[in-house]
C-alpha cells in the first residue's frame, strides 16, 4: 500500500513567514546531518548560505521555546525557560518556578513515596529529602505522610542549617542539637542567652530537688517558685521577690549556745561600736535586704573571741546543707515577726535579737508578742533566729 506523508515546515524570524514548503514523500523520511545554529530563535532556522539548520538542543512548542540543552558545553548544561543555562539544570521563570515530584498518584501503594537523594563521595554520603508513606518506611520512627529531611550516611555525618553563611543549629548523627556551636556535647547545647517566655511553676512542697529549673516526673521542665511558709532553702521561707525564686528565709528553730537548752544568748560581750548599723527601714520593695549579713560580719570581726554571741551563732551554722547564714537586721527580724508569727508559722518565743547596733552599750530587739520593736543593752539575753539570702 502507497502511503504519503506531508510536511510543513515552516521557518520563522521572529512572527515573519519565511517559506512554506510541501513535501511528499513515500516511505520513511531521515535527515541524518543537519547544521547547528545557536543564536537564532526558531527549532529550524534558514542560514546565509540559504541552508537549513536545526538550532542546538532547542525543544519548541506553539508559544515559544521551553527547553535548551546547550551542547556547546562540556558538562551538558540544560536550560529550562533559559537559553544560557549555567548549571546542569537551570530553570529560570519570569513568574513562580515550582518543581513539583508527584509519586502514588494513584494512592494505592503508601510505600511509593517521592524523595530527592544528594549524594557525594562516591555515594558514601547521602542526603535525602522526602515524605513517608507508612510508619517506620525510610528510617526509624518515621510518621506517616511525612516531609522529612535527613541524612543516611556515616557516624561522622550532621545536617546544619545556615544563615547568612554562617551554621545556627546542627544535629550530629547521634541526636545531640547545638544552638550556636557545631560541636554539641548534649542532647540540647545552646551557647548564647535563651528566652523562655512560658514554663511550668513548682513550689519546695511539690518537688525536694535542688536548683531553680527542675525536672517533673512527666519529663518537662518547671520553674520553682517559692512563696512564705515554703520549706525550702534550708529553713522556712518569710520574704520572696516578684519572680518568686529569690527571697529570705529563716532557721526553723532558735539557736543554742555550746551548751545543750540554753537558748538566751548576749548580742556581744564586748560594750564598743561595730559600725553595724545597716537595715533599721525595710521598704515594700526590700531595699536594704541582706543589711544583717553585713552586720553580722562586722560584729564577729569585733569580738572574736565570744563563741556564743548571738551575731556568732548564725555564723558558725550550717543548716539544711547551708553555711551563709546571719543574724537579722532590725528591718529584716520584722518581716519574719509580720510574714511567719502573725500567720502561725515559726514557733516564736517572744524577745530576738536583731544585728542593728544603736549604739556601743545597746542593739534592737523583736518583740513577738506584741510586734513592738526596742532595745536592750548588748549583755542582756534573748533568743535567736539566723536567716540566709538564696
């Protein structure tokens, strides 16, 4: 049977019809050697010899050509809406580019899932970028219908994140992260300040751990807070601060002296000046806290020798792990009579002293019975309570 076949060939620069040309041809038709041409626009461009060429590498369509594989370079670079393509594959777009792998387009097969592979080094490294079908499919623990981006190379391999070319977070093999160090030595290690805006709050009745941050047994992190009457510190806490993890707190007992039940001791044996004069005025915002502690140094410095002073009692202690201890200031001993004994904590007596000096002969007392402050003379003998600053 006799069969024809019809080709137009139509030679275009730019809009302008060149040359329409109709040929029939029976049998199969092959051009074996064609000339290249580069800088034209058309698939078949028309050559100053009035030869026909067929442009390098270029696929056409109705609008405009879509695809350019540059033969003219040694690594065979494919240009994708460019005509110059730098890479192996370049695609440029005056609009969106989008590079869409569609895989189980059917959804019948979960494990038919689309990834990207990066490998180098003979495929000894690998990365992958991809979404899981089925639980467990591309690696341990995945999810499923998942985007995940990995690595599936050695021991020694990491993904690290990169801004203004410069590494921000990196996940060694093992799951240590690091912020702000490529060398993570823990699960999560941050160098640098971190914010915490929300956590959880633990007071000393809910958890006995020491620090700040703790642990909860649910595995999260919590803030501790204290508040008065918490015992915690080392003692009894009377005072906080507005974030509730710093304050004061008190012994939980009277001091004794060296000898067993003798709970009344003097301010100091010695009837001189100390200069510890500091926090007669506690204000609502506690200006003046830790006067005490100043105070107290200042009184034992004086009288060395007096084991069994009441300034030398509170600072020779150690209590619930804890050496800092002191004997109040005159400001610092009524917080402990208006926050603990008006509220039934403490065990008060009634007479304590405090470490603010009035004068050589005499230094303030407390009265807990009725809240009232004196003096009396340094010989004479009260009670006492240490606190400490945490």
């Amino acid at each position: 049977m006799r069969s024809q076949t019809h080709i137009i060939i139509l030679i275009l620069f730019g809009s302008i019809l060149q040359a329409q040309v109709q040929m029939e041809v029976e049998g199969k038709f092959k051009v074996s050697v064609m000339d290249e041409a580069i800088n034209a626009d058309s698939v078949v461009v028309w050559l100053p010899d009035s030869t026909l060429a067929r442009r390098a590498g270029t696929t056409f369509n109705n609008s405009g050509w879509i695809m350019n594989i540059d033969t003219t370079f040694t690594l065979k670079h494919v240009g994708i809406g460019t005509s110059f393509p730098t890479e192996l594959l370049h695609i440029r777009s005056e609009g969106d580019a989008a590079l869409r792998l569609e895989a189980d387009s059917n959804d019948q097969g979960e494990a038919n899932n689309p990834r990207v592979y990066l490998t180098q080094d003979g495929g000894t490294t690998e990365g992958v970028l991809g979404i899981t079908g089925n639980p467990n499919i591309d690696f341990t623990g995945s999810l499923a219908n998942t985007t995940f981006l990995g690595s599936n190379s050695g021991a020694n391999d990491a993904i690290q994140f990169v801004t203004g070319q410069m590494a921000r977070m990196t996940i060694k093999n093992n799951g240590d992260i690091g912020l702000g160090t490529n060398t993570p030595t823990e699960r999560l290690h941050v160098i640098g300040k971190t914010i915490v805006s929300n956590m959880d709050t633990i007071t000393s009745a809910q958890d006995t751990t020491s620090g700040n941050v703790v642990r909860l047994s649910n595995g999260t992190l919590a803030l501790r807070k204290y508040k008065v009457g918490d015992i915690a510190q080392g003692g009894i806490i009377f005072w906080v601060d507005e974030t509730g993890e710093h304050g004061l707190v008190s012994s939980q007992n009277d001091l004794e002296s060296s000898s067993p039940g003798d709970f009344l001791h003097q301010w100091s044996t010695t009837l001189d000046v100390t200069g510890a004069t500091g926090g007669t005025v506690v204000d609502s915002s506690f200006n003046g806290k830790g006067a005490g502690a100043m105070n107290t140094m200042l009184i034992v410095s004086a009288d060395r020798d007096d084991t069994d002073s009441a300034a030398r009692l509170c600072s020779d202690l150690i209590e619930g792990g804890y050496g800092d201890w002191y004997l109040p200031s005159k400001g610092e001993l009524h917080l402990m009579y208006t926050n603990l004994h008006l509220a039934g904590l403490g065990g008060f007596g009634n007479f304590y002293w405090s470490s603010t000096e009035i004068d050589a002969n005499s230094a303030f007392i407390q009265n807990f019975d009725t809240g009232l402050q004196g003096l009396n003379s340094k010989n004479g003998l009260d009670r006492v309570r240490a606190i400490r600053i945490f």
